[in-house]
C-alpha cells in the first residue's frame, strides 16, 4: 500500500514553470502532499490560503512591517503547488477559473505597489512607486504576450514565485527601493523576451 501511494505520489508531478518551483520548492512541495493526501483538507482552501496571505502581506507592507510581509509572502508560494497535487490525486483538478487562483497574480501585484506605496512616503520618494506601477505593467504585459506561447528559458521569467523569492536578500538589508527598481527591470526585460520570442515564431 506504502508503494502503491508513492507511485501515486510522483505520479502527480507536474512541470513547474518557475525556476524557484523548479529548484527551491520541490522538497517542501512533496513533504507537505504527502502529509496531507490521508486528510480531509480541500485543495481549494490552500489556494485561497496563498491568497489571503499575499492580501495580507500587502497590507503589511503598508504598515511598514516587511518582515512580516516578507513571511506571509514565501510560505504563501508552494501552497497553489501542493492544492494542484492534491487535486490530481483525487482526480478533481483544479479549475484554472477558480476566483482564488485567478486572483493570486493580482493580489501579488498589489503587496508590490504596497511596497512602492511605502518606501515612497518614507524616504525613496516617488521613484519608489514609479518603480513598483512600472514593474506590474510590464508583469502584466508579458503575462499576457505568453499565453500560448513556449519561450526558451521561461523558468527564469518574471514569475509571483520568482518575485518574491528574489526580494529575500534585499529584506536582510532592508534596501527596498533597490528591489523594486530591479524588479522593474526584471520585468520590462522578461517582457522583451517574451515579445521577441512570439514575435519571432509569428514572422516563421
């Protein structure tokens, strides 16, 4: 039976599209599956879990509170990860319309300009939330250019997971407004990426 659950534990592996899905996520990903599938917990309250939890960091944020946030947003990335393998193995996968799943990306937008909002009334100045609207219209935008399309080398994209794991070390050093003039950077070039990519393969 021990045999059988693990065949069906690798079995729901998916392929992650992020790099820190890929790399960082996978140990505590099959950790928390396999704990869970013997329980009556529902896939969809772990997605809506990572959701509450990014509204919550952004209002962290506000408050000045970026450790908190920070917190809230890291255990907040393998929780749609592990709703997904929970769902698979109850063979009832997860609508990709869900509310809360849709809402993810969005909410993880708003912790941004959360941030942007902050560092701009205390000290950065407006660059700061200039900064943080640039990076989530480029998000936006690049989101939007890869539906459909395979662009080599995705898994170091922009991404929500990829995000916020990259804000890590600037947390350490509280150097806030560097993070989000990188990030900005990080998506504009994601963006042109994905456009020269889809693009490409259009003109071929």
């Amino acid at each position: 039976m021990a045999g059988f659950e693990r065949r069906l534990l690798v079995a729901s592996r998916t392929a992650r599209e992020d790099a820190v899905s890929r790399h960082l996520l996978p140990i505590v990903e099959e950790f928390a599956t396999e704990k869970l599938m013997e329980t009556g917990l529902r896939p969809s309250w772990l997605v809506q879990a990572a959701l509450a939890m990014t509204v919550a960091a952004a209002f962290c944020f506000t408050r000045g509170w970026d450790w908190a946030a920070v917190a809230l947003l890291i255990l907040s990335t393998p929780l749609d990860l592990v709703a997904q393998r929970l769902a698979t193995l109850r063979l009832q996968p997860l609508a990709p319309s869900m509310p809360s799943r849709r809402l993810l990306w969005p909410a993880a937008g708003l912790a941004l300009l959360a941030l942007g909002w902050f560092e701009a009334r205390h000290g950065s100045g407006w660059g700061a939330m200039v900064a943080a609207l640039s990076a989530g219209a480029f998000a936006e935008a690049g989101r939007i250019e890869k539906i459909g399309k395979q662009v080599p080398g995705s898994q170091w994209l922009l991404s929500r997971r990829n995000a916020i794991w990259l804000g890590l070390p600037f947390a350490i050093g509280h150097w806030w407004s560097v993070y989000l003039g990188i990030v900005a950077l990080y998506a504009a070039t994601s963006f042109f990426i994905v456009q020269h990519f889809r693009h490409r393969v259009e003109r071929d």
